[in-house]
C-alpha cells in the first residue's frame, strides 16, 4: 500500500493519478505531470523503486500542478523550488496524517469503551433474577 490517492480535487478540476510499470523505461523519469490533461503519470513501485521514493515523486508532481494551475507557469518550471517545496509537502503532511491517526485512533478507542461499558450495565440489569428483585425492591 502508498500514501498516494487516485484523484484530488483542484480549483474545481480533478486531477487522476495513474501508474506505469514502465515509465521509467519509455520516458526515463519517475513522474510526470500533464497539465493540460490534469494527470499525474508514476511509475509503479518496484525492486527498484520504493514506495517511499514514488510517494516523494507524487509530492514533486503535485507541486509541479498547483503552481501551474495556480497561474506560476515559470514558477512551475523550477525543478529545484518544485523539489523541496514537494518533500516538504511530502514530510509535513505524513507527520500530520498521522498525529491525525494517533489522535483518532484514540478518541475510538475511548467511545467504543464507553459503549462496552453501557452494554455491559444492560447485561447486569438483564441478569438479576426476580428474587433478586424483589429482596432489592423490600
Ligand atoms: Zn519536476
């Protein structure tokens, strides 16, 4: 599994990701972006390539599409400013997915408590037999 999503959304345009088993062979790069078409082509990841690497190239084509999109066509030709505004898209928004999974996972786990908790008060209840009752009840 990656962290790359098969679609976003983009000043009203959605932009598809696609993979490629070779692009690296047919256009000796990692990731592509096709402005006009609103994709980004990946190459898949293999031996060669981790995930890791192709999720850090999704980040550098996503840069590469809100820059042109927002109106910085020049701006979206510099490889190097692409580059690191993409890895730290990329390490910024890991972080933040998951302290968000962290933060989350935890609020869950405190309700789905809570809720054993009434269920088992319910159980109790259902338990107590009718002399129980009524010896509770006098
Ligand atoms: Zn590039």
């Amino acid at each position: 599994m990656n962290n790359i999503p098969t679609n976003f959304p983009l000043f009203g345009q959605t932009i598809t990701v696609q993979f490629f088993d070779d692009l690296v062979n047919k256009k000796n790069a990692l990731g592509l972006c096709h402005y006009m078409a609103n994709e980004i082509h990946l190459q898949s990841p293999n031996e060669e390539f981790c995930v890791e690497q192709i999720e850090q190239t999704f980040w550098h084509e996503y840069s590469h599409m809100i820059f042109w999109k927002a109106g910085f066509q020049k701006l979206a030709d510099k490889e190097k400013l692409i580059d690191v505004f993409g890895s730290l898209l990329h390490q910024s928004i890991m972080a933040i997915h998951d302290n968000l999974n962290e933060r989350n996972g935890t609020g869950e786990r405190e309700d789905e408590d809570y809720y054993e908790e009434l269920e088992d008060d319910e159980e109790d209840a259902s338990e107590i037999t009718d002399d129980e009752l009524m010896k509770l009840a006098s």
